[in-house]
C-alpha cells in the first residue's frame, strides 16, 4: 500500500482524471541496479540536488538492517523494509522494488512507455479516448478522441475503472505489442500498437484570448519549470496568465522553483530542513514582475506544486484562486536497500516565505470557490488589468 501511495501521488492527476493511459510510466529499461540507489535516478528524485539520507538517521538504518536481514533469511528484504517504513510512523515513507523504482524515476523525468492515449469513463460506463498524444502510436494507427476504447487484448474494458485500464494499457517495455479494440458510432475495429517511449506533457498552454494565456502544469517533472518560463515569455505583451495547477500531484522541487523564477524577481522561495540543519531555496530572479497572475488550486494540488504556491502568495505576486490544496509539505530522499530495492523517507518539512507549515495544512486561496474555479480566475485576472 504504501508503493502504491507513493507512486499515485507522483501521477494522482492522471488517474484522478483519466488521463495519459500509462500513468505510472516506465521506460526502456536500464542495467540493473545495485544495493545503493542509482546515481542518476537519485538525483532525480531527490529535490535537493546532491544530498543524500544519512547514514547515521535511525530511520534509514533501521530500514537497511530490517531488508539485508530478511534477505540472508530468505525472505523478501523489499517486504521486510515496507514493514520496518511503517513501524517507523513515517507517514509518506515508501519502499519501491527495483522495477518500481525506474518507473518512478522515469516518471520524474518526464516519460512513459505507452501507446500515447488519453481516457477517460463516459456515460454508460464506456472508457473513451478523451486526447491522442501527436506523434504516439495510437496517432499513427489513426485512433481519434471521442473513439471508445472496448478492450485490450481481448478484456473488456466496458465498466472497468480507469486505473485498470491504464495498467493494462502501460505494459513492462517498449516495443511489447498491444491490440485495443476500438468502437467509432456503428463501427468497430481492433488494432495492434507497438508501445513507444513518449513524453508525459506536464505543461499545456492555451491562448484563452488575446489577452488571456492559461498555462497548465500536471506535475513538476524534468524540464517542466523552464517550460513554464518559455510560455511566460511567448505570452503576448500585456497579457495575463492563469497558472492551473489543479490536480498537480508534485514532483521536482527543483522545477518548481524554476517555475517561481518565472514569475519573480529572485528571493526566497521556501525553506526546508533535513535532519534538523535549515536551508533554503532560491528564485533565480529575473521574472516577469508586471503580468497579472492568478494560480488556480483545488485538494489534488500536492507537494512541489503547494510550495510554488506559497511561494507566489506569500510575495503577493499572485491571487490564489480555489480551495485549499492538499497539505504535503515533507521532504523525503532515497536510501538503497540490498536486492535494488529502494526506501524513499522522510527526512524534513517545507515552509513558505513567510514561514508556513504545508504538511497536514494546506494553503487557504485568497478567493475560496468550488464552482466553476477557472470562471472565477478569469474574473479576477480581468480586475488584475488582464482582460477576459
């Protein structure tokens, strides 16, 4: 349970919403990995660039001795370290068995090994294709949203949640082979679909109007904050933006914090501790300063995405628009176990500017709306000096 916690929070928004059909997306698959945590996916998944967990933290120790122990046992040392995780009262802690781990490390660096579909359930209990991703092999087969996707070799999808769906449709590798049945009005057909290595496209812009542009971030995956910062700067000069980060379930901290440069002079972002020594980090400055900004949030906003979102209300360099986000504000890092395995614990807390707790707590928006939210930014962007 707590694997499959912790990788539903990297993609919550794609399963939430139906969204890319490999939610927990794992790519051509790299040599395998040894006692300790790979370099390059340490990295990736440690916010903080660098550091790593401790080898005096009790937590960690306690984890590695329980997982070589019930290895020189003969018993699963990836079970035995779940166990000692949940002993410790770590309530984010998790432990990944290798394949688990290069999924969630693929998934942090932006890619997924699928068929490039996007689903979600319809009436009647159907799953359609609600987005074909360009380029993918869906696109190529000529399958269009609106289609129905009926099964997949040979189960039936009708009735079936999203989540199992995506599971079936996701696959171990690319290159392995899938035949999805597809419904378009009277007619139906089945193609085969090489599965493909794609990008997760955590960053969408639309031009609402003139002088309106939307930026919508998923997750703050590699290269997703510089993203953001090329659409700020393509925005056409005196527009407004509505930064959407509903359903955005986290990610790299280290994007995030590209992604408040964006938008911010340099300063302070938030500040975190790790095993009790405090740090702090920094917008790289720079920012447009002068454009309206309006963020949008909702309970699904998560992690990275609510220490952007501190960072940007506590300056008063935007209005937050929503209700309040989700209230993880932990820091956590890898810590290699014997067998691949590895347990991401958690070792400090985030705070704002202006020294705010996230974890447990949220963040209030200035304008609290349930309905309608995006309705509601457009009318305050509207009274920022961007019009809708």
């Amino acid at each position: 349970m707590r694997r499959g916690a912790a990788l539903t929070l990297v993609f919550a928004s794609v399963l939430v919403t139906g969204a890319a059909t490999n939610c927990l997306p794992g790519a051509e698959r790299r040599p395998p990995a040894q006692a300790t945590a790979p370099a390059a996916a340490a990295a990736a998944l440690d916010p903080r660039e660098g550091h790593t967990t401790r080898g005096g933290d009790r937590t960690a120790d306690e984890v590695r001795r329980a997982a070589a122990e019930a290895q020189a046992d003969g018993k699963s040392a990836t079970r035995a370290a779940e166990e000692a995780v949940g002993r410790s009262g770590d309530r984010w802690g998790a432990v990944y068995d290798r394949a688990e781990y290069e999924q969630y490390a693929d998934a942090l660096e932006g890619r997924y090994t699928g068929v490039g579909l996007w689903v979600a359930r319809a009436a009647g209990g159907h799953i359609q294709v609600t987005r074909v991703q360009p380029g993918g092999p869906a696109a190529r087969a000529g399958v269009r949203p609106g289609d129905v996707l009926r099964t997949i070799d040979g189960w039936s999808a009708d009735g079936k949640p999203v989540t199992d769906v995506v599971a079936r449709l996701r696959g171990d590798a690319a290159g392995s082979k899938v035949a999805i049945g597809l419904g378009r009005g009277p007619l139906t057909w089945t193609r085969t679909l090489d599965r493909a290595v794609l990008g997760t496209e955590d960053v969408t812009v639309e031009n609402l109007s003139d002088e309106v542009v939307m930026i919508r971030v998923t997750a703050f995956t590699k290269g997703s904050g510089e993203r953001v910062r090329a659409a700020v700067r393509r925005a056409p000069e005196g527009a407004g933006i509505l930064l959407d980060l509903r359903g955005n379930s986290g990610g790299l901290v280290a994007e995030a914090v590209t992604a408040a440069s964006a938008f911010l002079p340099g300063g302070l972002v938030a500040t975190y501790d790790v095993h009790g020594k405090q740090r702090a980090l920094y917008a790289s400055g720079g920012g447009d300063v002068e454009r309206p900004l309006v963020v949008v949030i909702d309970g699904g906003t998560m992690s990275a995405a609510e220490l952007l979102t501190g960072a940007l209300q506590d300056r008063g360099r935007a209005v937050t628009v929503g209700s309040r986000t989700f209230g993880k504000g932990s820091v956590q890092m890898p810590t290699g176990l014997v067998g691949g395995s590895v347990a991401e614990l958690t070792v400090g807390h985030y705070r704002t500017p202006s020294g705010h707790g996230l974890d447990g707590r949220g963040i209030t928006p200035d304008l609290p709306v349930t309905e309608h939210p995006l309705e509601h930014a457009r009318t305050v962007l509207s009274g920022l000096g961007g019009t809708s």
